[in-house]
C-alpha cells in the first residue's frame, strides 16, 4: 500500500518554467491565466453596483493619470477608445 502511494499515486510537485525567476513564496500564488484586464465579470460588477452601461469606478483615475504602464495595448471605452452609444464622460452612467 505504501509503495503504490509513493509510486503509482504520486505526481511531481508544479515546476518553474524556463527562464522564470524563483523567490519565496512563489508556489503559495494563484495562477490566473483565464482573466484578462479590462474584462470584468457579471459577479464583479454586481459587487461594485454596477449597470451595463455604467462605467468602472476606477476610469475616472485612468481618465486623469493614463491606462496602467504595465498594459501598454490595452483599449478600454472611455479612456483611449470610443465609448459604448448612450453613454457620457464622468462620474454618472
């Protein structure tokens, strides 16, 4: 029984890729390779009470500061593409 639990049942402990650096506690983070900046969920935007047509609540920061420097491609309405029709600039939907 010992054997086959060592053995046949075990499988290898996730590795690093080539080329990505180690530092502690790098195993204890969640791998989120399915979500996409941008795109927000029907449960976020429930949470943040949000509408279809109202904006996020950080957009108004984007609008003042610029889009994050870490996502240079990145188009979001509002900010640096057209915004969705019967929808305005601002704090209001």
């Amino acid at each position: 029984v010992l054997h086959d639990a060592f053995f046949k049942h075990q499988k290898p402990p996730p590795l690093t890729g080539v080329g990505e650096l180690y530092y502690e506690g790098k195993e204890f983070e969640a791998r989120i390779t399915h979500c996409k900046p941008g795109e927000l969920s029907e449960g976020l935007r429930e949470a943040l009470g949000m509408t279809d047509r109202s904006p996020p609540p950080w957009l108004i920061n984007m609008q003042r500061y610029g889009p994050p420097p870490s996502y240079p491609n990145l188009k979001l309405p509002g900010l640096n593409a057209p915004i969705p029709p019967a929808c305005a600039f601002g704090y209001h939907p």
